[in-house]
C-alpha cells in the first residue's frame, strides 16, 4: 500500500482507469484536472462510476488544484504528442511533483522533440522533480520486457517483437483512431493530417530498448499501414464491409550499421488475434509468447506501480533505463 498523495491529470478512460488503481493501492487523491463540461464540478466519485462521494471535485484550472494540493506525484494522461502536453508538465513540475505520463512521445522524447526534452530536464532539475513517460506501450511490451528477457542470453545478436489485439474488443476511441471502418484513401489522408494516429511510439520503443539494453543504433525507421476487409467484420461501434480498414499493421526497426538488430510490430485489427511474441536470436535462442496483455489495465498499472519508484529516482527527465537495473550489456 502506497500513501502517496497524487492529483490525477486527465480524466478520460485511461485516466480513470489510473485513478480507480491508485485508490485501490492506497494513494490519496489529492486534486483532479480535466476540461471535460461534462465532467467539471462532479465529484471524482461521481466521474469514476463509484457510487460514493470522494469530496475532490474535478476542476478545470491546473495551477489551483495543482498549487493548492502539493501532490508528491502527478498522473498524467491527456495526450500522445510532447508539444501539446508540454505546457501541462511545466505546470505540474512548477510546484515541485514528480510525474508519470502516458504520453507515448514523452518515453523517449530526443527522437521527435529533442528541445522540448532538455528544457523539460533541466526544469524538473531545478524544481527537484522527476518526469517520466511509460504506459504499456511504450514502456513495457516493445522495451522493458525483451530487454528483461535479454539477461538470460550470452550472447544477443537480435530482438523481434510483435504484438497483435483483436481491435473489436477495444474501447471505441481507439478503434476510431486506427482508422475502422475508413476507405484506404480516407485512411492516408487522416493520418497524414493527424486527425487519426493509429500507433504512435514505433520509434521511441526502439530507442528505448536500445539504450536499456546499450546498443548504440545508426539509423531507426518506422511505418504503419492500413489492414483492408476482405469480408464484413463488425465491432460494437463500426461495421466493415470489404475493401475497407479493419486494422493497421505497423513496425518500427532499429539498424547498427545497415543490420536490423530490433525490430518492433504492432497488428491491431478486428478479429486479430491476442498475443505477444518476443524472439531473441543469439546464444541461447529465446521465443517467449503471451496469450496477450489487455492494453488499457496495463497502461493504468504500469503508471501506478512506477509512481513510488520515480519519487526515489533523481531529478530531471528520465526514462525506464533509469529504473530497470538487470539486463544484457550489448
């Protein structure tokens, strides 16, 4: 049990997921930030489906909950992309918290954002707080896990993972972001002008895992493209015929001088099937295989159970490599 006192940023389904697991951990809610109407002035009970009043009542304004709470850590879930939520972070390294993100781009944020990433370092430093970006992908399936299983190899020459889900059983934000139900075209020219994102992270994965793992990488490609019906398929929120999107298919490599050496894919599609598979080639060979990690529970947990870790970490912006302590050494 944790008796951290914690302020929730962002109240949308990953956020409440997050929220529901802090208090069964024990954590005190100290503050709620969303700019949801429908949510504004409810008491968190009330937003969370307890049946309860918890007496925090969810509000707009970030620096007052923020500055009048003094939370040791912030939970933060309200976006994918580091220069949206930028402004959120300062504000809550302002009062001094430490903050675990699900910001997918925060996991390792010198691939896309490498300015943003140092004036967050160097803030956090000088308030005494910690920033962090993990979620269950990034941050566990395509970096943390196979540069764990990688302590058992002698010798280590590649790494391959894929996970796959059945999109169907997914919440409808998600399906909608992966483009179900789309034409190829209507497909490609949402996400060129990122109204959808289907999967976002390919690249901070790769790096991520690298760097746990100490492979110093030349080039990091990724892409993503769109999975086509050839029958009708059909979820709770969209039906789709054939020759429309079902899913999408991306990857995510990782080269040492024209070499793959890590490579990362993700299959999310209506009728997929669930699993995860990490294939390390070296001495010795290790195939390891889940029947899959329901996405949502994992993300909310993996921010939870890291909450007291990163309170124990330095100051700055960090990532996973500060907080995992066994793996190979490349």
């Amino acid at each position: 049990m944790s008796n951290l006192r914690i302020v929730v940023y962002g109240l949308g389904p990953i956020g409440q997921l997050i929220t529901k697991v802090a208090l069964e951990r024990g954590m005190e809610v100290t503050g709620a930030i969303d700019i949801d109407p429908s949510k504004v002035g409810k008491d968190i009970g009330e937003v969370l489906g307890l049946g309860k009043s918890m007496g925090i009542k969810v509000e707009s304004d970030a620096d007052k909950v923020l500055s009048s709470s003094r939370p040791d850590v912030v939970l933060h879930s309200t976006g994918t992309w580091l220069d949206r939520v930028y402004p959120q972070l300062v504000k809550a390294i302002k009062v001094g918290a430490d903050v675990v993100s699900t910001c997918e781009t925060l996991a390792w944020p010198w691939y896309r954002y490498p300015d943003l990433a140092e004036l967050i370092d160097s803030y956090a430093k000088s308030h005494d707080s910690t920033v962090l970006g993990a979620g269950v992908n990034p941050g566990f399936i395509f970096d943390a896990l196979p540069a764990v299983l990688s302590t058992t190899l002698v010798r280590l020459n590649r790494i391959s993972i894929i996970r796959s889900l059945n999109a169907a059983e997914r919440r409808q934000s998600f399906q909608r972001k992966i483009g179900l139900g789309m034409t190829p075209s209507q497909f490609k020219e949402a996400l060129s002008r990122g109204e959808i994102t289907a999967h976002v992270g390919f690249a901070e994965s790769v790096l991520l895992t690298a760097s746990i793992i100490g492979i110093n990488l030349s080039e990091v490609r990724e892409g993503q493209e769109a999975i086509i019906a050839d029958r009708h398929y059909e979820t709770p929120y969209f039906k789709i015929e054939p020759g429309q999107v079902r899913g999408v298919d991306g990857y995510g490599v990782g080269l040492v001088n024209g070499h793959e050496v890590i490579k990362v894919e993700l299959k999310a599609c209506a009728a997929c099937e669930n699993f995860e598979e990490v294939r390390l080639e070296g001495e010795p060979n290790v195939t390891w295989r889940s029947s899959g990690t329901p996405g949502d529970p994992a993300t909310a947990a993996v921010v939870v159970n890291l909450a007291d870790r990163v309170t124990e970490a330095r100051p700055g912006l960090i990532t996973l490599k500060d907080l995992i302590k066994y793996s190979y050494s490349w």
